[in-house]
C-alpha cells in the first residue's frame, strides 16, 4: 500500500465509516511506526487533510482512519498520483 492509495481510499469513504490499518502496514506508511511521535503527526495531518480523525487501537495493533468530513478540498480537488 501506498499513500496514494490511502488517499483513495479516504477519499471513498462515507462519514463514520472507517479505514484500518494493521500497525505493520501503518509503518509502511508513516515511518517508523507506531508509537514514533513523528510518525504520529504525519498521519495526523494526512488524516485531517482526508476529513479523517486518527485513532489508535492498541489492543487490536491497528490504527483506525475515521472519516468525520464530507468531501474534504484533497478528496474534491485531488492531486494526481
């Protein structure tokens, strides 16, 4: 998986419906993962630019996009990939 394909996948989805991801393809993402700071702000800011809230479920080892936002300016005037 790739940023642009969460972007997609972001971008699909209905308020409140979500989108997880397992912490090893989160690291993928956001390097080096979970529970880097660093790490934790780029996704952050990712997730708020898709309408998307972050939460993080430690007991299930995933992160959760959560999509609070309907059409978000990244998701109506998307860059191309």
């Amino acid at each position: 998986m790739t940023l642009a394909d969460l972007h997609d996948l972001l971008c699909g989805l209905s308020v409140s419906q979500d989108c997880r991801l397992p912490y090893n393809v989160y690291e993928l993402l956001f390097q080096p993962g979970e529970p880097d700071t660093s790490a934790r702000v780029r996704a952050f800011k990712f997730a708020k630019d898709h309408g998307c809230e972050v939460e993080n479920d430690l007991k299930a080892q995933e992160v959760r996009f959560v999509k609070r936002i309907t059409n978000p300016r990244c998701c109506v005037n998307p860059v191309p990939h």
